[in-house]
C-alpha cells in the first residue's frame, strides 16, 4: 500500500464516521422531542437542575415514583 491509499482510506473513514454521528444526533434528538411531545418525559422541570440544586429546594421527582415504573 502506498501512501496515497492510505490517506483516501483514512478520508472514506473519517466521512463514514461523521456521517454516522450526525445521524446519531439527530436521531437522539428526535427520540428527545417525541417524548416531551407525548409527554413520557417532561423535560422542563429538568431545565432548572442548576439552577435549583440547594438541599433545601424543591425536589424534581421523587424516587418512589421511579421505583413504581
């Protein structure tokens, strides 16, 4: 193998995996908007985690409603 091949092979590979990963994205972000969208996840509420994160501020979810899923 020359040079030459080996830098295309490694450009194939890069576009390949660029590719890949976009499509992940937005995959990931469709999937996020359904589930707002049907309400399974409400995403809003996780929004303000930072800015809420004192112990004696309100809790988001709590864990028996978790457990009980």
């Amino acid at each position: 193998m020359n040079l030459e091949s080996l830098e295309s092979i490694r450009a194939i590979a890069y576009i390949v995996t660029t590719i890949l990963l976009v499509i992940f994205l937005y995959t990931y972000i469709a999937s996020m908007y359904i589930k707002q969208k049907k309400g399974i996840v409400d995403y809003e509420k996780y929004a303000n985690l930072a800015l809420k994160d004192n112990l004696d501020d309100e809790i988001i979810e709590s864990r028996e409603s978790k457990q009980n899923k």
